[in-house]
C-alpha cells in the first residue's frame, strides 16, 4: 500500500495559507482532486498556481451552516463526492490570561472557530460518506490541547482538547460504515505566521526544549495527514498523532 491518491476528492479547509495549504499541495502532488478552501482569493489562487493545475476553490465561513451548505453544493456538482475532509480551519486571537480574565466572548470566539467550525464542516459531509460507505476524515488539533501550561490560551487548548474525543467518538460511530478518522496535533510549526512573529532567540529556545531539537515545518504535518488519508493507513482510526518533535511523551 502506498500514499497514492489519484482518484480521489479531497476537501481541505483552512488551505489558503499555512498548514492547510501545504497538506492540499500534498495531495495534489499526490494525485488527488484538491478542493481549496478559505476566505483569502488571492491566497487561495496562489496556492491553487503551486499545485500546478485548476482546482476548485470554495469560499466560506466554517462556522456558517448555510455557507458548508453553499460549498457543499458547489463540491457536488463539480466532483460527485468527497473522499477525504481535512477539517484544518481554527485559529485563535486571544492570548494567554488568568481564567477569571477570560472573557465570555472570547471563549466562545475559539471555541467557534476551533471546535464548532469542524463540527458543522463533518456533520455537513458525513452523510455523502456514510451513503457510499467509505471516506477518511482528519481533524487538526494542537499540543496545546495534550498537555496543561500555565502559559496557554485556555479556550483555545479547551477548544483542540474537545477536538480529540470529537474525533475518536466519530471514529467509533462511522467505523461499521467504512469510514476513518484521526486527529492530528502538531506542536509548535514553522509556518510563515510564526517565521514572522518568533524571533530567532525565542526558536533556539524552543527548539532547545524539544527532543528532535528542531521545530516542526508544514511538511512535517501533511505528510503525517497524507499517510492518514491514504490506504497506507486502512486499518488505522479514532487515533491522536502527535506531530511534536517528542515534545509530547504520552
């Protein structure tokens, strides 16, 4: 068995930039039929260029059952069907705070954009799923969901922490219809966000407290969600992967 996956539909949200991006560029490479997803068209068109070939582009809030209902449609009448939904979208504009400053607000801010937006965007595309008895599902959590600090963003790690036992329950409910799911959490990513925001210094330090001694890159978690949404895994479901460089010793 190997990662082939020439034939196959593959939504992934969150793929204008970062992560997501460079597991769609991935699965193009890969042979898959990308669908894009986000809300950036010109990120969007760019990472459609890298791939090399036309892809469908779909636009959208996540968090939105009437926009999943729109791209779901959109995905229909191009492709039929989708395979595989890398459900990568999450985000957090908080920043770490004692929980009595934590406002309800912001609590609800990321736990909508980092547990809700992936519920409604499985439940929306299960049903296709189920109806043709096969699929593979994979979630994005985060590190900071596997482990406590007192420095987290504690509805962001609330958020990716629900994000685990969400994937393992689905893993349980939709295994009899042939149908996978797995959650992977990565650690600290060198995606160009974070090449922007962490100083030099502050990676060596980080690096530094990792086993590997070295941060992860996007190619690090889209090779891991390639292995998860090919048959190379077809016995493999309801599982956690921590892309973590060994920061993470469960």
């Amino acid at each position: 068995m190997t990662n082939d996956m020439t034939g196959r539909v593959a939504l992934v949200t969150g793929s204008s930039r970062g992560i997501g991006a460079t597991i769609a560029t991935t699965f193009a490479a890969a042979g898959a039929e990308v669908v894009l997803h986000g809300r950036d068209r010109a990120a969007l068109a760019a990472v459609q260029a890298t791939i090399g070939r036309e892809s469908l582009v779909v636009t959208g809030d996540v968090t939105v059952a009437a926009d999943l209902d729109r791209m779901h449609d959109e995905i229909m009448e191009r492709h039929g069907r989708v395979d595989v939904l890398v459900a990568s979208t999450g985000n957090t504009t908080s920043r770490p705070a004692p929980i009595e400053e934590i406002t309800p607000e912001s609590w609800r801010a990321d736990l909508e954009q980092n547990l809700t937006g992936t519920f409604l965007t499985v439940r929306r595309f299960l049903p296709g799923m189920k109806q043709r008895r096969s699929g593979a599902i994979i979630t994005l959590s985060s590190a900071a969901g596997r482990k406590p600090s007192e420095r987290t963003i504690v509805a962001y790690a609330a958020a990716k922490a629900g994000l685990q036992i969400f994937t393992q329950d689905l893993a349980a409910q939709v295994g009899p219809f042939g149908i996978r799911a797995n959650c992977i959490a990565p650690e600290t990513i060198m995606t160009e966000t974070n090449e922007a925001w962490i100083p030099a210094e502050t990676r060596r330090r980080l690096a530094e407290a990792h086993p590997l001694r070295r941060l992860g890159t996007p190619d690090d978690v889209a090779a891991t969600a390639l292995f998860l949404a090919t048959d190379a895994s077809s016995w493999i479901t309801g599982v956690i992967v921590d892309v973590a460089g060994g920061a993470v010793l469960a």
